[in-house]
C-alpha cells in the first residue's frame, strides 16, 4: 500500500553520473540524497570517496554499469557528461550517435540514456533528468548533437527544455553552462515553472539558434523553463577571493618572459592598467594563435571583476593564472588551489588533491556549486513536490474509486 502520510518531508533522491569529484552533489545540498554515482577516472574517484565516502560509488566505466546496478527509484538522475569534445579547447568530435560505442568522451552520454530507457521498461525511470555540458554543445556540427539528444528524450518519455547559466551571476568567474532539464510527460507541470516563450535571462542567442534548429515533433516536446530573476554577483567578490599578499609570485624575470609574448593590443591594455591608482585583478591565459604560417603561444590578459573560466590544465598552457597591475607596478602568479575552490563555489571543508594539476582536474572538469544549487530551488524541487503531489492524488481518487464501488 502506498504511504501518502508526508511525501513532501522525505529527502530528494538522485543518481549522479559522472559525478567527478561530487560537485553537483554538493550543489543540491542536504535535502537530496545520492544512491549511487559513477565515474571512471581514478583521480576524481579519489577525490569523490574523499568527500562522500565510497558506499554508492561506482569506478566503472559507464558502458559496464548495468540496470541491475541502480537498485532504487530516484526523483533524478544527474549527468554532467564529459564536454571535451564539445568544448572549444576540445577537439570538436562532438557526440557520435545513439549506440556508436566508444566514439568520443563525449559520447558517453547515449550508455547513460540507454539506462534510462532500460529503467523505464521496469516502469522506475526518473521522474527528471538534467544534462550538463558547455555551451558549445549548442552550436556543435550545426546544432546536430543538441538535437539528437532532444530527439532522444523524447523518445524515452521526456518532456524538455533547456537554459544556459553563467556562473558569473553568483561568483567571479565567466563560466556559461547549458543544462537541459527533462520531465516525464505524465508529471504536470506548475505553471509559473515554464513560460510560452523563451526568456532573454535564460535563453541566450546561442540557444534561440540551436532550438530553431530543431524539427517539428522535437518542438512539440519544448518546455521554455523559467528560472526567474538573475542573481547579482555581490560587490568586491573577486577581491574576497584572490589574494594579493602572504603568496608567491612569479619572478620579475618570469614575468618580463610573459608580457613579451603579449600582442600589441594586450600590451596596450597592460600599460593601461598599470599605470591607474587603483590596483586592478585580471586573468592570464596562453593561447596558441596562428600568425601568418605559424602558430605563435600568446599571453592574453582581461582585467574585470571577473575572471575567466577555469579550465584543466594540459601541458601547461590553459593554467589559470592571474595578473595584477597599478600604481606603474605588475605582478603575475597562477592561481591557487584555494582560489580557484573558491571561485567554483566550493567549501573550505571540501577535500581536492594536494598536486596542482590534479586539484585543476577535478575543478576545471566540474561543475560550480551555486549554480546547480539554484537551478535545484528554482525548479528541480518544485518539479519533483508537484510529482509527488501527482502520485497522492492519484492514489486518493483511487481509493475513493474503491469505495465507491465497496
């Protein structure tokens, strides 16, 4: 007999899928439990059953994990997919097709769906499902792979919108990530939850691009998700977060190396900032940019109140490094373990890898706390209360069905 007695009390359960170091974990908080999550790569596994212990963990990879595995009916399931291929620092391979094994990173979403539609055989699929990944997702092979993922979710019984979230609204740091939320079709939705039209704060040009893009019967399953009003980055956030004593910087002769592979535009905009009373904090990256026949590594500077996306190192060249200038003086350095923790939203409590580039691993591959944090108030919980508020009424006209007929 199903217990109706207090279904808004009990916790959110949900699977989290490439789960990294646990970060979209944290985000949803302590009113959702994990019952089981996966991810293959060792040094994020490591830092994940750090965090949350190793009861529900799974390090296989996602094409072995079987429906067996996932025991319990969840409210979500999670899946920030690997974006290498979709990024544009990746590669460009995008996501292959539905059951091309083994094509891309990227591609690791379609064994991820494919459980989902095995759960919904056994009639225990999630009632919602978000998808995370970087915006290039969007405009990838013309929009292609965004609307084979659509295409796909509807086919396995979801309804589906999509939104992009800077993670610039809540910390400083430019971080725009799209998250496709799906819903059962059977699960009615709040009305204040959608709008008719799309919304200039969550439906970016990108994304207006990428849904034009989508065929008919993929229309007819689109739900322009609101999310309501855009969070305001809270005044001198940078300046809490990066430090500008009590640190080591680079060498004046490191430095020196650093602006000579500075273009004249960049080294405009470095004589600019130094030569203002005001100290200003700005993000240092190296680019490799093609200069007539070759390909040249240039230092490219942006002084802002926000920095840039943190990425994971590979060789060197995208560490995240910070650059600062005023009063006639320069100072450069990369950026802290610490900082960029911070800049991700993450608590002082939480546990990364003591070596650099691990630590950058797990962050620049995660995703940032506030944002999922928000998405899951704004419109996860009061997805999942309506669901349940569903199965209550359902159960009672049933019983008053039944008693009918007595």
């Amino acid at each position: 007999m199903l217990d109706t007695s207090d279904k808004t009390s009990e916790k959110y359960s949900f699977f989290e899928f490439f789960a990294g170091g646990g970060m979209a974990r944290s985000g949803l908080g302590d009113e959702w439990e994990c019952m089981f999550a996966n991810d293959m790569d060792r040094i994020k596994a490591a830092t994940y059953k750090k965090n949350w212990g190793d009861s529900h963990f799974d390090s296989r990879d996602i094409h072995e994990v079987k429906i067996e595995d996932l025991k319990v009916h969840v409210d979500l399931a999670w899946a920030s997919f690997p974006c290498q291929d979709l990024s544009v620092a990746g590669n460009g391979l995008g996501i292959g097709n539905t059951g091309s094994e083994g094509v891309t990173r990227s591609g690791a979403l379609w064994p991820f769906l494919e459980l989902i539609d095995g759960l919904r055989q056994e009639s225990r699929q999630p009632r919602l499902l978000v998808l995370e990944n970087v915006v290039g997702l969007l405009s990838l092979e013309g929009g292609r792979d965004f609307s084979a993922i659509c295409s796909r979710l509807g086919e396995i019984g979801y309804r589906y919108g999509a939104v992009v979230i800077d993670t610039r609204h809540f910390l400083p740091q430019s971080r725009p990530r799209v998250f496709i939320i799906a819903v059962l079709r059977n699960i009615d939705t709040p009305r204040h939850l959608y709008r008719e039209m799309a919304t200039e704060s969550w439906h970016t040009p990108t994304l207006m691009r990428a849904y034009r893009s989508l065929s008919p019967q993929i229309h007819a399953d689109w739900v322009w998700w609101d999310l309501g009003l855009v969070p305001t980055l809270k005044k001198n956030a940078l300046q809490s977060i990066v430090k500008l004593e009590g640190i080591d910087w680079h060498t004046p002769e490191e430095t020196t190396k650093i602006i000579s592979r500075m273009t004249p535009i960049h080294v405009a905009r470095l004589e600019k900032a130094m030569a203002a009373e005001n100290v200003s904090v700005g993000s240092l990256y190296y680019r490799m940019r093609r200069e007539g026949d070759i390909n040249k590594q240039r230092a490219e500077i942006t002084f802002s109140d926000v920095l840039g996306c943190l990425r994971t190192p590979r060789g060197g060249g995208s560490r995240s490094r910070i650059i600062v200038a005023g009063n006639g003086q320069v100072r450069t350095r990369l950026l802290s373990i610490q900082e960029a923790a911070a800049l991700m939203g993450l608590e002082d409590t939480y546990v990364l890898p003591e070596a650099y580039q691990h630590a950058f691993k797990v962050i620049g591959d995660g995703v940032a706390v506030p944002p999922v944090r928000f998405l899951a108030e704004r419109l996860l919980e009061p997805l999942i209360l309506a669901a349940r508020e569903d199965i209550v009424r359902d159960f009672e006209g049933a019983a008053k069905q039944a008693a009918a007929f007595a």
